[in-house]
C-alpha cells in the first residue's frame, strides 16, 4: 500500500544516497589526470570522432536525433511486466505502483550493465584505437538507459525539457562535491514547481562540457585498456562502472520526483 510513511521510506533512501555522493570527489579528480595525458596521444581521427559526439550531443538535447528510444516498445514491455495493466501512454505509467518501479529499474539496470561489461571487454583488446568504437557506444547507451528509466517513472523523454533532465544526470554522475550540489539543487526545481526550471538551459553551462566531464570520467580505467589482454578486464570494468554509475543516478533521481508527485497526490486526495 503506497501510503506516506511508504513513500517517505523510500524518499529517506534516496536522499542517504545523494549524501553518500560527496565522498566521490578524490576518485573522480584523480580520474581526470590520465585522461589529460592521454589526450597528448590520442590520435586526430579520435580527436575528430569525439568532436562529432559532443555535436550528436547537442542534437539530443535539440530533438532527440538517433538517441531516442522506442516510446511504444517501452511502454509494452512494461505493461506485461507490471503488475499495474492499465497502461496505454506514458501518463499511464505515473500511475503504476512504486514497488513496481523499482522492480523494472533494478532489472533494467542489471541487463544494461551486462551489456556494457561485454562491449568494453571486446573493444578492450584494441586499446586507445577501439576507443572510436567504445565512447559513442557508451555514451548512446547511457542516453537510451536514462530514457528507459524516465519512462518506467512515467515521464516522457520526447519532451525537450526532460531531455534536459537526462543529460543533467549524465552530467552529475561526473560532477565533484560542489557540482554534485548544484546540480541537486536545479533538479529539485522540476518536483518543487513541477515543471523545469527556466535558468535549466543556461545552467547547463553547454553540452560540450557536459560530454568532456562525461568522458574524463572515466579516462584513467582506459588508460589501461591500452595494456594487452589486461585491457579486456580494464574494458569491461570501465563500461561497467560507467552505466552502473548513470543508471544508479537515473533511479534515484526519477524515482524522487515521482516519490514527490505520489506524496502531492496524497495532499489532494
């Protein structure tokens, strides 16, 4: 029964969770040092592969582009998995009990992060030259599972603002303490007011950033992926982590603002 004392459970979960990502920060600055030197050997057909990402970026973020998901597949999928049948739309979704949320995000979260493990061990055997495969994968990836997620919560990443949301969780999971904070603090504008935040975009401070934080992220495990044989263990455990780490944010995130909307509902019935 989704009662509040429920939902508050849930709600105190979540944010224990936010408070246990300040003590990401030594991690994730010595993460960027590599990636730094790294840069000084990467080769120009890499250079101009990443500069085509960090475009498709920019695209996402305008109209979606080729990194929106199957809306109607999604919405079949979870309608023989829940235990709530009356969903037809994404609005329907909303509606669906929490604990079943739950369910279809852990389980999407496990199937994603075995994919993304078997990819990076594969491109693994190739080094600093399979990176020009394995970041766009990564990062079509991480897009596509932020959506998935948004629609188990019953929100729609058609709309532009929503689209904003995911690339800001993208950008959170690569962001420092005061980043982290900052970013915590804008996305709470779209359960308080319930509709995003107009400084959104602008705060945002430009995608390119969003995918170069992204990317350094995780720079120093690819560093090693230039070892032989190791950088299939070193591959798998990068892309792993990544989408571990992006699905994790994607979860809580989502699930707090409809944990929100629950709670709102609960005032008004």
């Amino acid at each position: 029964m989704e009662n509040r004392d429920y939902l508050q459970q849930h709600l105190q979960e979540i944010q224990a969770w936010e408070k246990d990502q300040q003590g990401l920060w030594f991690w994730e600055k010595l993460g960027r040092i590599p990636f730094m030197l790294l840069d000084k050997m990467t080769p120009a057909f890499l250079q101009k592969k990443i500069a085509v990402l960090v475009d498709e970026l920019g695209s996402y973020i305008q109209s979606g582009g080729k990194y929106l998901v199957d809306e109607q597949a999604m919405i079949k999928k979870i309608r023989s998995q829940s235990s709530y049948q009356n969903i037809f739309a994404i609005t329907d979704i909303g509606q669906m009990p929490l604990e079943d949320m739950v369910t279809l995000s852990n389980k999407l979260q496990n199937e994603r992060v075995k994919l993304a493990t078997v990819q990076g061990a594969s491109t693994g055997i190739g080094g600093i030259f399979t990176l020009a495969i394995d970041i766009p994968f990564i990062l079509g990836m991480a897009l596509k599972t932020l959506q998935e997620i948004a629609i188990i919560h019953g929100y729609d990443p058609n709309d532009k603002m929503e689209r904003i949301f995911i690339v800001k969780c993208l950008q959170f999971t690569s962001a420092d303490i005061v980043g982290k904070e900052a970013i915590l603090k804008e996305l709470s504008a779209m359960h308080e007011t319930n509709r995003a935040s107009e400084n959104m975009i602008a705060q945002l401070q430009g995608w390119k950033e969003v995918f170069y934080t992204y990317r350094d992220h995780f720079g120093w495990k690819k560093l090693f992926q230039m070892i032989p044989v190791a950088g299939i263990i070193f591959g798998a455990f990068a892309n792993k982590g990544m989408i571990q780490d992006i699905a994790e944010t994607g979860i809580m995130l989502y699930r707090k603002r409809r944990i929100y909307e629950k709670l709102k509902e609960l005032e008004t019935n």
